[in-house]
C-alpha cells in the first residue's frame, strides 16, 4: 500500500464497518474458495496490532480464516508499524507465520529500499522464503511526462532482472504515480507497455475501480502479465470500502478473469472487521 493510500485508508474504511458485523456472524464453509488458493490477506490493515505483537496478530488472522498473508518490508515500513520485525531472524519469521497456521510467499518493499540495496532486500526475502517483491508505486512525479515513464519503467525492469537471477518475482502495484495520465494516456498503460514481462509482473488493485481501472478487464486484457490482485470490497454508490460480497463488484467476473489470467495469489486488504467478514463469501465463491 502507498503512502498516499495511507492517508485516505483510515476515513474510507471507517463508514463501511458497522455492516461487517452481520457478515462475520455467518458459517464458514469448508469447500475451495474461487481459485482453490489459499485466501490470503495483506498485512498493513493490521499494522497498529503488528507494532504490538505480531505472532499474535497472525494468530487473529489464521483465526479469521485466512490461509496466507503477504507481508511489509520492516525497512520500507519501518515507520507504519513493521519495523519490529527486523529483530527476526527470517528463519524465525518463517516459523512464526507457520506456527501460526499461514504461509507467506509476498511482501511489499518500498522502491527506495530497492534503490539504496536491493541486494540486502532479496537476501532477507529468500531467508524468509519469499519468492515475490512488490512494490506499491514506482514513485514517479504526479504529473509525469513520457520520458518519465520510461525511466521509472527501465530502472524496475533492470530491478526485475535481478530478482530474477535469485529466483524472486518482482512486482508492480498500482497506486499513485501509476494512476497518473501521460497526453492522456494511462500511465499504468504505458507501463505494461514497457516494462518486461520476463522480469515484472503486476499486482492488481482492485479499489482502484474507484478510478475507472476494472480489473476483469486488465485481466482478461493482459492474461500472464498479472500474478497477485489485492481484494477490496467498493461500494460504488457510496465510493468506500465494503465486504466482499456485499459491494457493488462482480466478483464471480473478477475471480473468473483472474482464473483464465494466471492471478497466483490474492490478498483481501481492508480494516481486519471487513476482511473478516469477507472470508464466508470467498469460501462459498465458485467459478
């Protein structure tokens, strides 16, 4: 998650949890869930109960009914609450997640870490046994020009294929800088465009419908070019979060359109009430 979504995060959530309640209250079921993965969750919703204790939290989510969680770099998110995960050696974290019933094969990195010493970022990824990177944003200028983009694009396809030399995925997110226009263009198109698909694949952000960027359509659009989506209930009408399920989206569209895409992983990322109540409608989902 990018900083800029940081700050809307807390006010679009907030309206959108009173209806969770209901929701939670409902059975799980035990057959497969959409893609027959494990239904993953994003971590920086959590982040405040991280800071305080994180075999715990992982506990709470396990409990909730997630099976895999994708993490945030304690370097690029020392500031949000992951920075005591550092004192974990990754053979430590690794037990942690596991003791507590997840798995964990994707973590958000912030591009500068990566700038500074991707190296030493790859190294704690494999210790942790990792095998994605994402990036939440490039963090080009707001209002980018062409060359702008094609810089931002040619410096992470050079990051990518470093990655690559390691056995890690590298990644892209879309928020920010992604979500800007070049003449008129979408920049997030031109990066599709330019960056190398041997090296970087993308992660979707499905509240990002906000901004007109449907994600069946970028799915169905760029099948292999997409590997992790993070799953956002959107009420529409009322443009805030919402349960999965309860929201306007056709997620039997998304989930089908990620299916036939190559969609790996998905990871709900909402405040922990709505994540949780989202949890029954993943399971019953089939497509």
């Amino acid at each position: 998650m990018s900083r800029q979504s940081r700050r809307t995060f807390v006010k679009t959530t907030a309206a959108a949890t009173a209806s969770a309640a209901l929701a939670a209250s409902f059975p799980f079921k035990s057959h497969a869930n959409p893609l027959g993965l494990p239904i993953g969750c994003q971590t920086w919703p959590v982040r405040e109960m991280i800071a305080k204790d994180f075999p715990g939290t992982l506990k709470t989510l396990a409990a909730a009914g997630f099976q895999s969680i994708e993490l945030c770099s304690p370097v690029g998110y020392s500031d949000s609450g992951f920075a005591g995960l550092a004192k974990y050696s990754g053979a430590e974290l690794r037990k942690i997640i596991t003791d507590a019933g997840l798995t964990s094969v994707s973590s958000h990195f912030g591009i500068d870490e990566l700038r500074k010493d991707q190296p030493a970022r790859i190294a704690w990824a494999k210790e942790v046994g990792l095998t994605q990177m994402l990036v939440p944003s490039l963090d080009g200028p707001k209002n980018p020009t062409l060359d702008d983009v094609k810089r931002a694009a040619d410096e992470y396809n050079k990051m990518g294929e470093l990655a690559a030399k390691s056995g890690i995925q590298q990644g892209l997110h879309n928020e920010g800088f992604e979500l800007s226009k070049v003449n008129g263009k979408r920049t997030y198109d031109l990066l599709l465009e330019l960056l190398d698909p041997k090296f970087v694949k993308f992660q979707f952000q499905v509240s990002t419908i906000s901004e007109g960027y449907d994600a069946a359509e970028y799915l169905t659009k760029y099948p292999g070019r997409f590997i992790s989506m993070h799953v956002q209930g959107w009420d529409l009408k009322k443009n805030t979060y919402a349960v999965v399920g309860q929201d306007s989206l056709d997620w039997k569209k998304i989930f089908s359109a990620a299916k036939t895409g190559g969609i790996k992983n998905y990871f709900v990322e909402m405040n922990l009430d709505l994540m949780r109540a989202s949890v029954p409608y993943l399971r019953n989902l089939q497509v």
